[in-house]
C-alpha cells in the first residue's frame, strides 16, 4: 500500500512539473510573439511632434492660370522706307556749264515771238526743283511753259516730252534738245546753242548743245 502510494505521488509530481514546463515555455513563445509585434503596434501608434509634422505644399488655385493670357511674340515690323525725291531732271553736270552769248544770226530774238522768243525772254530767271511756275521751274518746267505760251501743251517730264515729238537729225529754233541720256531737256535757239533750266545756282540760261551729253533732237 505504501509502494503504490509512493508512485501515485510521483506520478502526480512528474505531471505537475510537465505542467509546468509546457506553461513556461508556452509563456516563452508567447514573449516571444509579443516582443516581435509591440515593437510594429507602438511605431504605428507613436504620436507625431507637431513640429515635424510634414504639410504637402498648396496646389495652385484653378484662378491663377485661368488669369494668364497667353501674348504671342510680335513679328519685326519692317523699318519704314524713307522718303526719296524723285530723280531730277537734269545731273550734278549742268553745275559745270558755261553760259553762252547769244550773238548770232541764226538766234531769233526773243521779240520776234515764237518758242525761241518766248523761251529767249526767260533768260536769268530761277531755277526750282520740281517747278512749273515761271522763274520757279526746273528743267522740263521751262520747256512747259514755254510751248504752253504758243498753244502747244507739252507733257511735264523729259521723257514724256521726248515721246510727244518726232526725232530728228536736222534741229530747227524750237525743237527740243535732250541730254544726258534724257535727264535734261532744253529748247534749241540755233548756231549749236540752246537755252536751258540748269539749276539753282545758274537758273535759267543759255549754252552750248555739247555741255552735256547730247542726245538728240525733237520737232513739234
């Protein structure tokens, strides 16, 4: 009796302490488990300092670009041309021509009338570029006006004038003289001489056929 007694309390003894051992470690894995989670569950849960606290930056209001025009680049304007005066009748030579006497017997007189009287009557009065008034006249002006005053109307530029006429090779007092390649225009008087608007300087005079470059003749 006593022998079974003595193995029931060791029996008893050996189950509690397995008891035990199975409740520690279970406790130990339990640990375990806890220390490798709390660790996750308290960073989760740790409070932020509002100092650290991050703010995304404000987006832009809708206002802001709906207030932008777009303005496309300007092309270059092209710089203006400058006024040019038109090319005068007569060049820089009639500076250089040499007034002529007027004696000679092939000269009509300016009383005798007619286009070399009416231009001969002229002679000293001024020079204006682009002019058609008397002593205010440039080259083509002259002659104008003087076949204005003999009925015969005359177009305004040398060239014009040139067309108005027939060419010919045997100038008679009163044809047109052209010169320099048309540019200048005067009215022959005879004896190779012809009166002529030179310029400002030497206004209305008369000279040689061969002071400038001769051209030709034309008859009305």
């Amino acid at each position: 009796m006593s022998l079974f007694k003595l193995n029931a309390a060791r029996h008893r003894a050996e189950t509690t302490s397995h008891a035990v051992r199975n409740t520690t470690i279970a406790a130990a894995a339990g640990a375990a488990m806890i220390g490798s989670v709390a660790p996750a569950q308290a960073f989760a849960q740790a409070p932020v300092e509002t100092g650290a606290a991050y703010s995304a930056p404000a987006s832009a209001s809708l206002a802001q670009y709906s207030s932008y025009t777009y303005q496309a680049p300007v092309a270059a304007q092209p710089a203006t041309p400058a006024y040019e005066a038109p090319a005068p009748q007569q060049t820089a030579a009639t500076s250089s021509v040499t007034p002529q006497s007027t004696a000679t017997t092939e000269i009509a007189p300016a009383s005798s009338g007619g286009l070399v009287g009416t231009a001969m009557s002229a002679q000293g009065a001024g020079y204006v570029y682009g002019g058609t008034a008397y002593g205010a006249w440039d080259c083509s002006g002259f002659t104008q006006w003087v076949f204005a005053q003999n009925g015969i109307d005359l177009p305004r530029t040398t060239w014009s004038q040139f067309a108005a006429g027939t060419p010919t090779a045997n100038p008679q007092p009163g044809d047109l003289v052209s010169q320099n390649g048309g540019a200048h225009v005067g009215i022959y008087i005879g004896g190779g001489k012809m009166i002529s608007a030179l310029n400002p300087a030497q206004g209305t005079q008369v000279h040689s056929v061969n002071a400038m470059q001769l051209d030709g003749y034309y008859t009305f």
